[in-house]
C-alpha cells in the first residue's frame, strides 16, 4: 500500500465519530449511540486493512481504534455501567486507552509504543516514553479542559500525532538495526 494512503486513512474512524457525533453542537444519546456504531465499523473495516500491514501499525491509531470499538460494542450490547464510564471520563478516555497500548507496547513489542521498526532498543525504548510522557500530559490537558473538545482532544491529539511522526522521522535518520534471527 502507498505510503500517502497508509497515512490517509490513519484517523478516518475518529474523525468520522467527531464529525458525525458534534456537527450541530453537543450530541444527544441517538446521536452519541449512532457515532459509535458508525466510527466502530470503520474502525474494524481499517483494522482489517492495516493489521496485515508489514509495519507495525500507528499505536495511537490503534488506541482510538480500541476506544471506538468497545464503545460501539457497549452500545450494542446494552452496557450502560460502561457507556456511564465513558461519560464520566469524557475525552479522557481515549486517552487511557493510549496510555494501556503505549504501556503494553513498549514492554512487549520491539517497535515500542513509538512504532519504529529496525532502530536500536534504546532509541525504541527513549522514543516510547517521550510519547507515554507526552499522552499523560494530553490525559491531563482532557481532564483540565474537560468538555472542551478542542483543547481536551483534538489539539492534543493532534500534538502527540506530530511528535510521533517527528520520533519516527528522527529513527530513519538513526543507523539502522539489521534484523537478528534467533
């Protein structure tokens, strides 16, 4: 797949839940509901093409992608105590499921949460806690700005989509790392 498209298509089903949830204002609960049902589909339809990718796929992509997911599932299974959840952590939330992918990623996976394939374990492991450091203080930046959904989600969203592509841009300056078979 083109490199311009693999970028293309990286947000398409959060920015479809926002478009589609605040187009004229805050949404109400069918609006909320059918956001949810729609972005989750896009979200597995994108699954299914970038997981068979053979770069690692974007972690914050991925995060949001969890975030929708579950949320359309919640809506279709009737989990109220979850959707509740939802609301009560607002845009934080997906920034939780971040920090969870981000976590996990950079203990278990050799890209790390950065996403950078054939670079050194120390510039991996550097680049990913810049990001976890940077998705905290976006966590804290939600709950600060809470209900605003410019200054509590795009724009740090946003911001750590820059910084990401900026440590994957400072890998492919670095030597790479021949690939060691065991």
């Amino acid at each position: 797949m083109p490199r311009w498209i693999f970028a293309l298509i990286q947000f398409v089903p959060l920015s479809l839940f926002a478009t589609y949830a605040f187009w004229n204002g805050n949404p109400d609960g069918n609006r909320w509901e059918t956001a949810f049902e729609l972005a989750s589909i896009a979200a597995i339809v994108q699954l299914l093409i970038l997981l068979p990718q053979r770069r690692p796929v974007n972690r914050l992509v991925l995060a949001a992608n969890l975030y929708l997911l579950l949320g359309g599932l919640a809506f279709l299974g009737h989990q109220w105590w979850y959707l509740a959840l939802y609301d009560s952590l607002r845009e934080s939330a997906i920034f939780i499921f971040m920090l969870i992918v981000g976590v996990t990623t950079t203990l278990i996976g050799s890209a790390g949460f950065v996403g950078v394939e054939n670079s050194t374990r120390s510039f991996v492991l550097r680049g990913s806690l810049v990001l976890l450091a940077a998705t905290a203080v976006a966590l804290g930046l939600s709950i600060v700005f809470r209900g605003d959904r410019y200054l509590a989600a795009v724009w740090p969203i946003v911001g750590l989509a820059v910084l990401q592509r900026f440590l994957i841009h400072r890998a492919k300056a670095l030597p790479s790392r021949a690939p060691t078979s065991l």
